[in-house]
C-alpha cells in the first residue's frame, strides 16, 4: 500500500518545525506549505521565525509571506487560498508537507471549518464599535441573542471573537455558530499523515528563550518600528504577534530593551505551552517527534 503523498508536521514554535521540514524536503523532493498563521505576513519574517531566504530557496516553499499586515487573514481565507495549492500538488503527484503551529488549520484539514462568508469591513467596524460604546457586559447580551452558543463558548475579553460573530450574524442572518457546525474537511481521509514535534517542556522553553535573542540581532525592533510607523489596527493579527506589543513599548519609551526581550521571552514560552496543550488534547493519534 502506497504511503499517502500529504503530510502534517505540527508543533509549537521554537520546536523546530522549518528545519525538519526542510530535512524532510530534501530527502523527498516534497514542497513545503505554510500553516502558521503569523508566518503568511511579509511583515513578519523575523518576529513569526519564517524561513530564510536560503532556506526558501533550497526547497520549494509556498503560501509563506503572502500577506500583509493590515489584512486579516482568517482560517476560512488559508483554507480557500491553500484548497488549489494541494489540488495542483496531488494532481502532480508530488509530496507534500504543510508545517506550522496554528491548530486551527489542522483542524480544518483533518475535520473541517465551515466556509464562512466575507464580512464586509463596514459590519465588522460597526460591531467594534458597539463594544466599544456599550462595554463587553452588554455587548455579550445583546450577542447572546442572535448567537447563545457563541455568547457561552468566547471566553471573556476576547473583543475579536465575539465582535466577528455579532458581525458575521448581523450580515448573513445566521449564527457564527450555526456556520461552524457545517464541517466538512479539506483531507479525504488516508489522504494524510499526521506528525507533531513535541520536545521536553524546559528544553522546549530554552529554545524560546534563544529563540527571542536570535530575532533581536537579527532586526526585530526594526521589524516592529516599521510596523508602528503604519499606525494599523492593534486588533490586527499581525499586531497581536508575540513581540509586537512588548518591542513597541520599548520604542515608544515606556519600557527598557531587557525588560521588552524578558516580557518577550515569557509570552514566546506561554504561547508554546498553549500550542503545546492543544496539539496533545487535539492530535493523541498522530505520530510523536
């Protein structure tokens, strides 16, 4: 029995995914698709740890540094953009390795998210807008009312969750909620192959810990400077990227440059251990790295 051309190799950052992959790459020709949700922006080559122009070049690498920051990329959208990638793929017969640490686009490869219509950015404004004037209290009562489910299951202060499933419910009629019960996977099943990185908790905390040094010497306050200097969206989620936030304060002044890396440093291994939490509740049958 032919071994299926897909695999998935997942992990939390700093695990070193981008080099296995590579390996991987080398040996089997196989391309290598991104499934990382930071690592598609063009603004973010060093803060999300993208690979390297040479590591780019020495195998094919796709749907990496395709956005920009003031986009909003959201699982529906990768699923959209990545659904013709592995169709050309497959059509050609070639390997394939999509690699990242976002679980939802493994979800919605393995299980399935719903396609959920575009929300114009006039609703999508409009209901920011409304939880800015009424406060999260009030806003979540008045979501209660078109999606409870939604309303129970965001978790509190998550003003981006609950503000796109007010905008998504007031746009199309239906419930955010109603959308994601209509699942259907992007993988046939024995189409794929699941593998996740899952290194020794502190070992895993040193590489994070090296990792945020790394990304200081290799420009990441520029990176972030230039950023800033757009004035974008603090909601976007190229700006909620760990980094963003503590590198800017250091910019602006409020902070020093050790305690930036510090702060930094905490939430590069807090992320791992969320990513590293789901992975293991999520994806018990998938080979162990």
């Amino acid at each position: 029995m032919s071994q299926p051309l897909i695999t998935l190799l997942a992990g939390p950052t700093a695990s070193g995914k981008s080099r296995l992959a590579l390996e991987m790459a080398g040996r089997t020709g196989a391309v290598i698709v991104n499934a990382d949700s930071q690592q598609l922006y063009a603004d973010l080559r060093v803060l999300s740890a993208r690979p390297s122009a040479a590591d780019e070049a020495a195998a094919e690498h796709r749907l990496y540094g395709v956005a920009d920051a003031a986009e909003a990329w959201s699982v529906g959208r990768w699923s959209r953009t990545v659904t013709p990638i592995l169709a050309e793929m497959g059509a050609a017969g070639r390997r394939t390795l999509l690699v990242g640490g976002t679980g939802l686009y493994f979800t919605a490869l393995t299980k399935g998210l719903a396609d959920i219509p575009d929300v114009p950015v006039e609703a999508r404004d409009a209901a920011g807008a409304a939880f800015d004037a009424e406060g999260e209290a009030v806003f979540r009562r008045r979501l209660a009312e078109v999606d409870p489910a939604a309303a129970t299951r965001i978790e509190a202060g998550d003003r981006q969750r609950l503000t796109r499933a007010w905008a998504v419910a007031r746009h199309t009629g239906r419930a955010l909620s109603d959308w994601t019960a209509d699942t259907m996977p992007l993988l046939s099943p024995g189409s794929w192959t699941g593998m996740v990185i899952e290194p020794e908790r502190e070992a895993l905390y040193g590489n994070c810990d090296l990792r945020v040094a790394q990304m200081v010497e290799a420009g990441a306050l520029d990176e972030v400077r230039a950023l800033a200097e757009r004035s974008l969206d603090p909601a976007l989620p190229a700006m909620k990227a760990v980094g963003v936030r503590e590198f800017a304060a250091h910019l602006a002044g409020e902070t020093t440059l050790a305690a930036a890396v510090e702060a930094t440093r905490q939430a590069t291994r807090n992320y791992a251990k969320r990513q590293l939490t789901w992975f293991r509740n999520q994806t018990p049958g998938w080979a162990r790295v």
